[in-house]
C-alpha cells in the first residue's frame, strides 16, 4: 500500500512539476537584455549622477553582471575615450550593477559596456519559446520553414549596450563615435537636437558593416520630468508610468533595417528611448554550437521644445479666450463704466 502511494505521489509529482520547471526556466533563460539606465539623462556639469546596468527587461533587473564578463566600459566625452575601472562599479541587490560618477564640462556624452560571449544549452520547446518571447523571429520562421523545432540548441551570445546622455546645455558630436562593438547602434543625428513628435535615424552596425534586413523594436517609458503636453493634433498627453506595465520585450515600434542599416524611429512623446536587437545566426563549423547571437541596445532621453507651438501653457480658458484678452475686457469695462457714472453725477 505504501508503495503504491509513493508510485502516485511520484506520478502526480512528475506531472505537475514539468510545467513548473519549464516557466521557470523560461523565466530565467529568457527576457535578458541588457540595458543602461538612468533616472534622466539630463544632467548638469559637475553633477554626481548614477549609471545601472539593467539585465532583463527595461524596468526590471534579473542579474548582475560580474567584472570579469565585461571586455569594455567606457564613457565618451570632449573627443577622448575614458575607460571605466571595474573597481568603480557596485552591486545593488544582487540583480543591479551601478556606477556612480561625477560629470564633466557641458557636452553629449557616451556610455558603453561590451561583454564576453557566454553559451547557454536549452531543449528544443524551451528555446522557440525564447525566440518568439524575445522578438528573434526570423530565426523561429528559419526552424519552422526547415522542420527544426524539435532541435535542441547551444547558443553562444554576448551583449553590447550603449547610452547617450546631455550635460548642459552644449551639444558636442561625441553621440556620432562609433564605440567598434561587435554589434552596435548608432544614430545619424544628435538625439538631444530631437523632440518629441520628431523623428530619429539610427544605423545599426555588425563587425563594422550596416547590417541589412535586421528586426529592431523601439519603446519608451516617461522620464521622472515628464509632464501633460499637447503634440500637433491638440490632444492632451498625461504620462502614467502605471500605463507602461503592459509593455513586453516586443512591445512598441517593430522596424526593420533597409539596405544600409538604417531604421527611422518615431520620438512620438517626452521620454526615455530605449532600441533593442538580436542578431542571431546558424552555427554550422562548430561541433560545440548550434547558434550565435549578438545584442545590441541604446538608450537616450526625449523632451518637448520649450517655446514651440505644441507646448501647452495654462494660458487659454475653456471658451478659448487668452487671459490677456479678458484683462483688456475688463480695463475697457471700467473705463466706460468710470465715464458713465461720472456724467450721471
């Protein structure tokens, strides 16, 4: 009898855990980008400012990433390159890698971090999951087209991220430095001579070369500053960041590079940009591998121009009247009402 209850036991045990270990594995081994994050990236010189490493989604971090993984962190600024002492970066929580530093002269500053490939060996079901989860759709068309879903995978992947900041009100053409990641985004233009309603060209590079035909998804959160403001169509904006909690690695602007690796992003409200890929590749000369990837993601921050026409002041009421035409009302009104009662009396 005791038998027969562990034979159960075991059997319900089995049934019920798979599912189990699978989302969890899914949890773990997928849904981590790798992102540079800041509370604004509208900083004043000489400001103590703090620099995260994100690694998992935008608004959420999984992991740490451990000194000896990094093969590059460096700040661009005034034209020259600064390495990043590894000792400088600190450890929040177990799941957050900072950096607190203090900003120079006024300008557009970089940053950068590139890390070392890593294998990851998933079964078959656990690896289109993260495929379709993550946004690498081509591939997950590739195994579907060529009967290879049931494939189980090693995937050798490494991550390069990117974050352009202002300091000050001076624009220096740091943004345009191309940092030689294996991967890498780079904008046409400085993201800080953008707003929000305008549009961002920005190149992606593989090993030096535009990289073609490449999907790239494009999603923002209001910045800490964010506030109402009307766009050209009239409509009021209120930034809820509990608005945002419905996002997913694939939520957003879904683009495709062209020919010369080239997207065209839509700055469509005040707020931090963040731009994501994962160029992913069959590994066919390796007997230990049977994918490569390469991650990419940039982020930089989005405001209104002060002064332009889309800028809504508190300075029409609900019938549309400006305050100064209601001010020339009323002096006119005294006016004649003075003259009145002085020819009465």
């Amino acid at each position: 009898m005791k038998l027969n209850i562990r034979r159960i036991a075991k059997k319900i045990n089995d049934t019920f855990s798979k599912p189990v270990y699978f989302l969890l594995a899914i949890m773990l081994l997928c849904s981590h980008d790798l992102y540079m994050k800041m509370d604004t990236y509208f900083l004043e010189p000489d400001q103590e400012a703090t620099l995260s490493l994100y690694n998992g989604t935008f608004e959420t971090s999984e992991n740490i990433i451990t000194r000896d993984r990094m093969l590059d962190a460096s700040f661009i600024a005034q034209g020259k390159r600064v390495v990043i002492n590894p000792d400088q970066w600190q450890d929040q929580d177990s799941t957050i890698t900072q950096l607190t530093f203090k900003t120079g002269e006024p300008g557009t500053y970089v940053a950068g971090v590139s890390t070392k490939a890593k294998n990851i060996e998933l079964p078959a079901k656990e690896f289109n999951s993260y495929l379709e989860h993550d946004g690498v759709l081509d591939m997950l068309e590739y195994r579907k087209n060529n009967n290879l879903m049931d494939l189980d995978a090693v995937e050798s992947y490494q991550k390069h991220v990117k974050a352009i900041y202002q300091v000050g009100d001076v624009k220096t053409n740091d943004w345009s430095t191309v940092l030689g990641y294996p991967i890498e985004f780079v904008p046409q233009s400085n993201p800080y001579e953008k707003f929000s309603g305008d549009k961002l060209e920005v190149q992606l590079v593989l090993d030096g070369k535009p990289l073609p035909n490449q999907l790239v998804y494009a999603d923002y959160i209001p910045s800490s500053n964010a506030h109402t403001h009307k766009h050209g169509g009239g409509q009021d904006h209120t930034h809820d960041p509990e608005a945002q909690e419905g996002h997913t690695h694939t939520s957003g602007q879904q683009l495709r590079t062209n020919d010369q690796g080239m997207v065209m992003v839509d700055l469509t409200e005040d707020g931090i940009y963040y731009l994501r890929t994962i160029h992913m590749v069959n590994v066919t000369d390796n007997s230990e591998l049977t994918h490569q990837s390469k991650w990419a993601t940039l982020t930089f921050e989005v405001s209104h121009k002060h002064g332009s026409s889309t800028h809504t002041h508190e300075e029409e009421h609900e019938g549309g009247i400006p305050i100064w035409g209601f001010l020339l009302g009323s002096l006119i009104l005294i006016v004649v009402l003075f003259f009145v009662f002085r020819k009465k009396n």
